[in-house]
C-alpha cells in the first residue's frame, strides 16, 4: 500500500510520592525506538542512540534547546501542572503520577502530518489538545476547569499547533536523516512453526523483522486462505525488532494435506518472501506435560522480587521538544525482559510491576525437589522455567519471542537448574534446621506481593501499589 508512516514522539512523566525516584523523567522515541533521555530531577540529557549524539552535535543550538527544556522549563511545569491536577480530583496523599504523550507522524508517500498532545493523570486520559479547533479537549470532567483555563492561552496554543505541525515534522525528517542506517533498514526475520498442545492450532511465527510493515498469510495449493486462519498483532521485542505470528487451524486437515499448506511472510521493499511449509517435524512446542501428583508434605522457599518500572512523559509546548524513556528503582538481571515487558506495554504509561519468584520445593518425605522460577507482569504471570525439561514456557503470546531466544541458552538454564535444585534445597534445610521456614507457598502471589530478601525495597513497593489506582483499559492511543 501506498503508506509509509514514520513518527517522533516524547513521552514524559511527572510523579509525586514514589520515594528516591525523580520527579520528572521524559523520554523521546523516533518510529518507536528510544533516542534521547532525560531525567530533569538529576539535570541528565542523553542521547540514546549514536546517530542522535552527531545530530546534536551538528546543531549546537537544539542541544542548548532541549537541555533547557528538561533541566529548566519542564520541570516546574509539570510539578504545577500535578499538583492541580491532584487537586481539582481531591486526590491527597500517596503516589500520583501525569503523563504526557506528544509527537507527530509523517507519511513519507502521501506527506500527510499528524500531530497529538494528551496528558493522562494517574492512568486515565486526562486532557488533549484538537489541532483543528486549537483547543482543548477535557477527557473527565475534573479536566474542565484545566481546559478552560489552557484554552485562553491563545498564543500557547498557537505555539504547540505551530510546534506540532511543523517543527516536529522537521525533527522527525532530520531525524530520519541521521539515523537512516537504522531507522530505514530492513531486516528480515527468523520464521518457525509452533504449538501450543498437539490439537491446538499451527502457529507460523516470526521474529526478528524490521520495520513492522509486514504481511503475513497462510496458503494451501499456493492460494491465500483465510477459513481457520487467524491473525496475531505485530509486537515489539526488546530488541526493537519485531515479531508476528499468524494462527492456522489444523484440526479439519488430514496427514496427507499437510505438505500442501504453506506460510508466508513478505516484508515491503524485500523482494524474496519466506516461505514456510506445513511439516509436523519442524513444529517448535511450547508444551508440557502437567506434572505429576503433588504429593505429602511439600516446603518451599520462595524469593520474590519486584521491579518498578515507570514509563515516563514531558510536554514543551512553547519550547517544543520532546523525549522519553523509563526508570527503573530497582534491577536485576533480566534487562532484556524487563525491555520487553516495557515495549510491550507502550501505550499504557505509568508504574509498571515485574516480579520474579524463584524458589525451591522439598518433599520431607519422598526427598524429592523441584525448582521454579516464573515472572509476572502488571499481576499476570508471563514465563516460567520447566526445570525438568530445561525449557522455558511461555505465558503470553508477548512472552514467545523471549522463550525462544532464553530455550537456546542452555547454560543458563542449567545454572538455574543446578541452583535451583541443589543449592537452594541447602539453604531450605537449613532454614528449617534453625526454625525459620516462616515462608509458606501459597497461590496467587503475584495479586498480593509479600516481599522478602533479594535486594529490593518491599516497603517502598508495597507503598507505592497500595496507593495505585486500579488499572483501567488504556484509550486508544494515535
Ligand atoms: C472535589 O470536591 C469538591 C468540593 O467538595 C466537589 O465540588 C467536586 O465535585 C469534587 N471533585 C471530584 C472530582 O470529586
Ligand atoms: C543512509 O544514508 C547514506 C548517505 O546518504 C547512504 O549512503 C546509505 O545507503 C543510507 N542507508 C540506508 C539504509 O538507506
Ligand atoms: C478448529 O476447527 C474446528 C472445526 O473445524 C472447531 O471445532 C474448533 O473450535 C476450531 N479451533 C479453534 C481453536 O478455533
Ligand atoms: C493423582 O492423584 C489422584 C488421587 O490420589 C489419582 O486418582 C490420580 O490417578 C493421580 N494422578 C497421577 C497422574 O498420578
């Protein structure tokens, strides 16, 4: 098709009551791949990406432009700009957070520009701003007495209209220009077959693709079908590549018609598709046998720990610029996961939870020990490990590529194994030897993080989810 969409967008956030945690972050992102930092609270600007470093280089006076914008205009702003918004919602204490999404996109074949600016507040939209009618658009009604004030600002107005539809579009282009190694390449991706359970449906799964333009489809006596065919959104990796897959329904094909079904994946401006035939031998599986009876008295230790992820936002409006990225208050190891998580969850801007429980079960009685080790997401579960057959499961369709990639780094997965089941049933028993085996397993951890060891801060956690708002279904987002 004749549509080519390319986009600069900042991401900025404002937080009030999550504890050793800067209070306004923003982070800027050009075709959604992150290229500038900054954290205003600790006077840090950084460009993410080589290419922006030359960009900024070549021009002096954006890089005094934005510096100021994120040590000094947005800042202030944004603590106003909460502190009313937490007022005229009566909200007092606690942790709040504004979040603010500003950009445009430009169609490279057609020209077409669009532009946005919409705050949320503590998860919900908030306010946004309509370039044909240059005003705002109050999205609760708390927000009405913010419009009407903003609305009178008509040269502030006139400056982000101003901003949006035209320096933003020529940031993005020069963008584009600096970073066009990147940004303009196309990769190709890996393809495979996988299952879930032999009577699921065939999973034709790609990863790996660059940029996300890509068709996918499956075909029986070289026809497109669409009967039994579902198809998957395309998800960002952590890697800023991307990954699709495209389902078919196996269950009314027989044997022998197998070999005349095939998959194919075709990427614009890459001339040779990918063509992945129906074989049962080259199907991957994600399957794994329920195990066994749990049996007699089993005692666990249980670590479990938390991350924090706050995805951030900024607006300059009269200034106009833009940046974003996210802020982590407590690491481990898994950046790449934790990279995932985020990316895929881009559109829902704010706090963000990964834990990762791993533990060890010994059976009193029988001796037996099993080892496991699962992260959640915002409350959901989304990978384990199956330590018997060292695989790793996905949870979440998202969680697929990541499965793929851990399954191949057998080393890993035997440390964790060997730590698993040899040195933490150690550590069990002598818990249990100096009576303090307090920790019991229980079910549905994840809703109700009781944190322990493992180098985060659980009061500060636990602080900051009770004082969470429910989540809500994010808008649409342009
Ligand atoms: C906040 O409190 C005021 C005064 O009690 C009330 O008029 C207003 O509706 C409240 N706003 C919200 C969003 O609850
Ligand atoms: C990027 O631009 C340079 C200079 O114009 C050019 O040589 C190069 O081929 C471009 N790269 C891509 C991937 O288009
Ligand atoms: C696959 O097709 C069969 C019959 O054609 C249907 O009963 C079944 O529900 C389908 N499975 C899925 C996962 O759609
Ligand atoms: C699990 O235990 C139940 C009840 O003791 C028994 O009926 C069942 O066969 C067992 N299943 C397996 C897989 O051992």
């Amino acid at each position: 098709s004749s549509s080519v969409k390319h986009s600069l967008k900042s991401y900025s956030i404002a937080s009030s009551g999550v504890p050793n945690h800067p209070e306004f972050m923003a982070v800027s992102v050009v075709d959604d791949i992150q290229v500038t930092y900054c954290d205003g609270s600790n006077k840090i600007y950084e460009p993410r990406q080589d290419w922006m470093k030359k960009l900024l280089d070549d021009n002096p006076q954006l890089w005094t432009r934005v510096t100021q914008d994120c040590f000094e205009f947005l800042p202030p702003f944004f603590k106003i700009a909460l502190n009313s918004f937490i007022q005229l919602s009566n909200h007092s204490e606690g942790v709040h957070i504004l979040q603010s999404m500003i950009g445009c996109e430009w169609d490279e074949m057609t020209g077409e520009v669009t532009g946005f600016t919409r705050y949320h507040y503590d998860r919900e939209d908030f306010i946004e701003l309509d370039l044909k009618t240059s005003t705002w658009t109050a999205l609760r009604p708390e927000a009405d007495i913010i419009k009407q004030k903003w609305d009178e600002d008509t040269p502030g107005i006139k400056e982000a209209v101003e901003f949006l539809t035209q320096t933003c579009p020529e940031l993005l282009k020069l963008n584009l220009k600096y970073g066009n190694n990147s940004l303009l390449r196309t990769d190709v991706p890996s393809v495979s077959l996988l299952q879930k359970t032999p009577s699921s449906p065939v999973s034709c799964h790609a990863t790996g693709f660059y940029p996300d333009r890509a068709l996918m489809f499956w075909r029986k006596d070289r026809e497109e079908i669409h009967e039994g065919v579902e198809h998957g959104e395309i998800l960002p990796n952590h890697d800023g590549s991307f990954q699709m897959n495209i389902d078919l329904n196996i269950s009314s094909v027989s044997p022998e018609d197998w070999r005349r079904y095939d998959c194919v994946f075709h990427l614009p401006g890459v001339e040779d598709d990918i063509f992945t035939k129906l074989d049962e031998t080259q199907i991957r599986t994600n399957w794994v046998e329920k195990s066994s009876n749990q049996t007699s008295t089993s005692i666990s230790i249980i670590i479990i720990s938390a991350v924090v992820v706050v995805v951030v936002v900024v607006f300059a409006a009269a200034a106009g610029f833009m940046v974003h990225r996210t802020k982590r208050l407590h690491l481990i190891s898994e950046s790449s996961l934790r990279l995932s998580f985020f990316r895929g969850n881009m559109n829902e801007y704010g706090v963000h939870i990964l834990q990762l429980m791993h533990g060890c079960e010994w059976d009193e009685e029988t001796g037996d020990v099993t080892g496991f080790m699962q992260y959640g997401y915002d409350g959901e579960d989304f990978i384990l490990v199956d330590m018997k057959k060292l695989k790793w499961i996905a949870l979440k369709p998202q969680a697929m590529s990541t499965k793929l990639k851990w399954d191949s780094d057998k080393a890993r997965i035997k440390i964790n194994e060997q730590f698993f089941t040899q040195t933490c049933p150690e550590w069990l028993k002598m818990y249990l030897h100096y009576g303090k085996s307090s920790l019991l397993r229980t079910g549905h951890f994840f809703k109700n993080p009781v944190l322990s060891t493992s180098g985060c801060s659980p009061v500060q956690l636990a602080a900051a989810l009770d004082s969470l708002p429910s989540r809500t279904p994010s808008s649409p987002q342009p």
